[in-house]
C-alpha cells in the first residue's frame, strides 16, 4: 500500500514500486455522500507543480465548462480547493503524474479501476464522471471485457458497473465531441447534478 506525507496545497507524495512520487491527493469528503465523483486519468506534471487539478490549458476547459454550465462556482483561488463545499470529490485513475499522451497500462487501468470502485462503493456518488470518455472506454475493456465505447454524456447501461451511479462521459474541449453534443451532455449533467 502506498504511505502519503502532506504538503500545503493538494500535493502527495506517494510510495509506488519502492519510489517516491509527488502527485495529487484524492479530494475526498471525510463522511459518505457525495453529488459526483470526478475521475481522471493521471496527474499532468503541470498541475502537480502548481499543487492542484487541472492547471494546463485542456484543464482550465474543463473548469471553465463547468462554470459555464452553472455547475460549479469556485470560492477559493484554485478551483480544487472548492470541490467539496460543492458535494463533489475527485481522484484519478493512476496517481503518478504522466504528460499528456503517455497512456496507462491496461494492469494500471485495472489496479486503478479496483481502487475506484472501492471508493464508489464507500462515498456513494450520485454520478460518476469521467473527465476523459477514453479513459471510460479502457476502464470498461480492461475491467469488464465490455467492448462498446461509451457516449458523451450520460451512459445509463453502465451503471451496474458503478453501484447504481450514473455514469458520465464528459465533453471536454479538444476531443471528438462535437458542439451540439456537449450542450446536450452539458445540460443533462446540470439538471442531474440540480436535482438533489
């Protein structure tokens, strides 16, 4: 199991293979409950030198989209700072930080997996959502054998797989997602996420 030691901002480091790793922290509440459980893929190098989520240019979209939909409205300086006052947690599949297009293993995608099903498990997320529809896709093949590629936005077929949560494939900017695509994704999630 890997040992943690704390920083000040969302910073870790972790013990993974006999080596030492900074990366970021899962954000998590303390109590059962959540609205909605982002996942990710890896930490970027960037946002682990800044200490927080999503500080490139393809993850401030990611901020911004939600802004935009009225989903999230950030109190502190960084976003990831007030995920929590908003019912929302986040984790990634593999914790150690990789550069964009360095891909997880399929052994990653599936240790990854068992670790968020556990935390589905534990912390009852309403919605699952997974920031990157590739990583959904992988994570359905390595772990489940399912061989058809999810959709953007909601995936009601898959929650099964995920405790009962809905399963939620976002439109990030950047992607094969076209624009009408992400309004009707984008407006599901908002009246979903609304409906508590």
């Amino acid at each position: 199991m890997p040992s943690l030691s704390l920083t000040t901002d969302n910073r870790v480091t972790m013990t993974v293979g006999g080596q030492d790793v900074q990366t970021l922290r899962d954000i998590l509440p303390a109590h059962p409950g959540l609205e909605v459980l982002f996942v990710a893929k890896t930490p970027a190098p960037i946002s682990v030198a800044a200490g927080h989520y999503f500080q490139g240019a393809q993850g401030k979209m990611f901020w911004n989209r939600l802004k935009e939909y009225g989903l999230f409205n950030p109190t502190t300086r960084f976003e990831d700072d007030s995920l929590l006052d908003h019912g929302f947690g986040i984790t990634d599949i593999v914790k150690v930080p990789r550069a964009y297009g360095h891909e997880p293993s399929p052994d990653e995608y599936t240790a990854g997996m068992d670790r968020i099903l556990e935390l589905i498990r534990v912390h009852q997320p309403r919605v699952v959502v997974f920031v990157y529809k590739r990583v959904l896709d992988n994570l359905l093949r390595y772990r489940f054998g399912v061989r058809e590629k999810s959709e953007y936005g909601f995936n009601a077929g898959l929650s099964v797989h995920f405790s009962g949560a809905g399963v939620f494939a976002f439109p990030l900017p950047g992607t094969p997602c076209n624009a009408a695509q992400a309004v009707v994704a984008m407006r599901e999630l908002a009246k979903a996420v609304r409906r508590r």
